[in-house]
C-alpha cells in the first residue's frame, strides 16, 4: 500500500491551530462591505450574460460597479484615517 503525502498535508491543513487569527479575521470584517458589494455586482453581471442588457439592466450593472467603488473608497479612507 502506498501513502500519498498530499493526502495526509491535506487533513492536516485544517488543524485546529491553523486557525485565523484575530487581526486576520479583524481585517476580514473591515472588508466585508466590500465582498459583499462585490458578490452584488457579480450576480447582477452573471443574470445579464445569457440575454441582452435593456437600459434597466445596464443602469443596475453601473449602479453595482459604483457601489463596489463607493465601498472600497470608505474601505481605504477607513484605513488612512487610522494610520495617520
């Protein structure tokens, strides 16, 4: 019988002390609006690939994009304003 390494590195990847840390699930949580806002943008854009977009589908594209963009600029002001 042969072991395959990868097998054993791959139960072994989800040990208990493998687990994140505060400050990487703190930064994590930071950028949760952002993840959201990106998941939103990425099922309105997945709904408009099989058929053409009307001006109703294009304005809800541009809306998503803009909240992406409007999210990641609080996200980066956040952390400016918390280095300066």
């Amino acid at each position: 019988m042969e072991h395959i390494v990868t097998v054993q590195d791959a139960v072994t990847a989800f040990a208990d002390w493998m687990e994140p840390t505060d400050a990487e699930l703190d930064a994590i949580e930071a950028e949760m609006p952002a993840i959201l806002a990106d998941v939103e943008a990425l099922d309105v854009q997945i709904a408009l690939l099989d058929r053409a977009p009307s001006e109703l589908d294009q304005r809800r594209a541009r809306r998503g994009r803009h909240r992406v963009l409007a999210t990641r600029v609080v996200i980066a002001n956040r952390a400016a304003s918390e280095v300066a």
